[in-house]
C-alpha cells in the first residue's frame, strides 16, 4: 500500500486546493497517469502517481485546502491500467525513476477514457453543479477551449443571472492574478535576500542567426516553422555543456552542479502574472523538437493546463522581454537555480564588419549567477560562448 501525497511544485509553494478527482477508489492507474487537479497560487495543476496500483481510498476531498505532503489518496500497488487512467501521452518517456519517498513530484495530463478531458475551471464546473448543467455538454469559449463561467450561464438558459456570473469570474481572475503577484514577490524578496548576485551582459550580433532562421522557416509550412527563442535556448544550453557552474542548484549550503539541461522558460500571462514551466533535456534535442514542445507549453501555461512536473527540476531559467521593447533585462535568480539569462529586444546598429559598417541586428543578453558557485570570469566566458554559437545557427 503506498500514500499519495500532495507534491511541492515549487520552492515557494506550502499549500494547495483540491480542485478535482479524475480517478474513483477502484480504479487503476499507471505510474505517470494524471488522477488529480490542485489549484496553487500558479494556476490548476494536474499532479501524476509514480507507480502502478489501484485506488484504495480517497481521503481528501474537492475544495479541501492542504499542505505540501498530505496523503491525498491511497494506493494498493501493482496492476495494470484499465479503468479512468489513459496510457501516458507519446514522447513523454516511461523510463523516468521516481523520486525519493521524501521528495514528492507532480506529474503529468492523461485525458479521461473517450478523448481529451474537458477543461473547465473549478469556479465554472462549481457553476454547472449548481446550475444541473453537465460540463461535458458545453461548448467552451476560453484559451484553448476552456469553458469559462460565461460559458456555463449560456448552457444554462436564459434564466441564468449571467450578469453576476460575468462579475463572479472577473473577481477570480483578479483574485487569482493577485495570489500570483504574492507568489512571485515571496520568491523575488527571497532571492534578494538569500542569494549574492552578480550581473554581466553582452551585445550579441544575431544576424547570421536569424537569416539562417528565415532560410529556413522559408521552406517550411507554416505549422513547422521555428522561432528565434528556439535559437536561444539552444545556444544557452550549448553553452552550459564548456561552462557548467550556471547550471544546477544551491543546497544544503553548497552548489550542486548538474549534467542534464532542463530550461525553466519565463512565460508571462494574459490574466496577469508569470509562470516558468520547464524545457527538459535542451541539450539533447533539435530546435523541431524544442519548437513543438515550446508551443506545446506556451498554450497549456496560458489555458491552466499544465502537468505539475512541467513545473519542477529546470536548472537555469531563461527571459525575455523582448516583446516588450526592453533593450537590456536584469533578471533575479529563482531559488534554488543558479543563473538566469534574460535576453531584450532585437535591434538595428551599425556594426564594422570586416573594416566596414552594417546595420546589422542586434540582442542584449544579460546574466544573473549566484557567485557562490560561480565569478564575473567565469560568466564572461559563460556569455561569449552563448555569443559564439549563435554565429553558427546550422550547428545548435
């Protein structure tokens, strides 16, 4: 018999909302299968069982607010999958170990027998409870085609009160965006406090990477073309492979260098607020398979799907603010990392080329090392290499 516990998915995270059972005591499940929804300050998260058995108990029970490492449910173990739980997704690998018994992880999506499982927020599905609508009947408007409050008072008929309903969602999403906000600035004022920071930053000529990139993309339908961020990652994680000590954690008061690449990727969101899902092994992969897993992740972070393990394990986490017209970023580490890379906005300068001057375009990119594990050398060389394998798109 084994315990399912509620998974930290975070250094900052302490407690969680049960949000939604996908299994029923009976049921059996199979190690990385999704069989709960929590909801924490970073959104709804879908958190996986890490071995094989059948649902013997449920002890917690939906809108329960628990800590980190309460037995959610318990597990008779062996057998195989039948029941509610789906066989987990293609390219999703099933050799992963489990961690520690001391050491819960969240864990994967698996969608419900028949088909994808329908996305709906808690507050919308305790709606349709109270409305006598099925939520599986509904026809969802938001990200992703997530059925939203609006959605159910619709389904619901004209004697809905859709004008409360409208106001009701508008209060969570601000409520949520400020718990969020909490989130973030805890980790932030822990940061600050916790970590000394050095900062370095470099002006990176990305010419002949994005006209590699536009060659490219040019053969390609649309659906398969890449973006430079795909580049980028790349290029940081090339560059951890000659300069190591960015890439790990500090623990039990000393830095623990690790050997596998997993990028944390600053996403910010529509409602507000930023989430950080995780890019595993950068190193190892094409940029057709990071460009898919990208989107992949882009989508889910900003629809309130994603896996809680997407949330977990990233050695250094990447930003960019680009988008916004930001030249330079100064980024803070997110414990327990060690550096982070924040890149800014590709502009036009003049630049000698060959004794002459061109307009060529033009990407700041700026480090954040814990200099407990690392120095200014060391981040210098760190940025350089980030610098040089962007000459060299064709080989990222």
């Amino acid at each position: 018999m084994s315990e399912f516990r509620l998974p930290s998915l975070g250094a900052d995270m302490k407690d969680a909302t049960l949000r939604e059972w996908f299994v029923e005591p009976g049921d059996t499940v199979t190690k990385g299968d999704s069989i709960a929804a929590v909801e924490t300050d970073k959104g709804i998260i879908d958190i996986e069982v890490f071995e094989s058995g059948t649902v013997k108990e449920i002890l917690v029970q939906p809108d329960e607010k628990v800590p980190v490492g309460t037995v959610l449910a318990t597990i008779r173990s062996g057998g195989k999958t039948q029941g509610h739980a789906e066989p987990r997704k293609a390219g999703v690998s099933e050799d992963k170990q489990a961690p520690p018994e001391d050491m819960p992880r969240a864990l994967n999506i698996q969608p419900p027998p028949g088909g994808e499982r329908k996305r709906i927020s808690p507050a919308a599905r305790k709606r349709a409870r109270e409305l006598s609508v099925d939520p599986e009947n509904i026809v969802g408007t938001g990200p992703g085609g997530a059925v939203t409050l609006e959605d159910v008072a619709s389904s619901a008929g004209p004697a809905a009160p859709t004008g409360t309903v409208a106001g009701t969602a508008e209060k969570q999403a601000e409520a949520a965006a400020s718990s969020m906000r909490r989130a973030i600035a805890a980790a932030v004022v822990r940061s600050n406090r916790e970590i000394p920071h050095y900062y370095l930053s470099t002006s990176i000529d990305l010419t002949p990477a994005l006209t590699w990139l536009e060659q490219q993309n040019a053969e390609r339908p649309l659906p398969l073309r890449l973006v430079y961020a795909i580049l980028l990652l790349k290029a940081v994680a090339g560059a951890l492979q000659k300069v190591p000590e960015m890439n790990g954690f500090f623990m039990d008061d000393a830095a623990q260098v690790k050997d596998d690449v997993h990028v944390g990727v600053a996403i910010s969101l529509r409602s507000g607020g930023l989430l950080v899902p995780t890019l595993r092994d950068v190193h190892r992969k094409n940029p057709d398979e990071l460009m898919a897993e990208f989107s992949d992740l882009v989508n889910r972070a900003r629809s309130g799907h994603l896996r809680g393990s997407e949330l977990q394990d990233a050695t250094i986490t990447v930003t960019s603010l680009g988008e916004q017209g930001v030249d330079t970023v100064f980024p803070i580490i997110y414990p327990p990392q060690l550096a982070i890379v924040g890149f800014g906005s590709i502009v036009e300068r003049v630049r000698p080329v060959n004794r002459a001057p061109q307009v060529r375009r033009v990407i700041n990119a700026s480090l954040a090392a814990d200099h407990r594990a690392s120095d200014g050398h060391r981040g210098a060389l760190f940025l350089a290499e980030i610098d040089r394998l962007l000459q060299e798109p064709e080989r990222l």
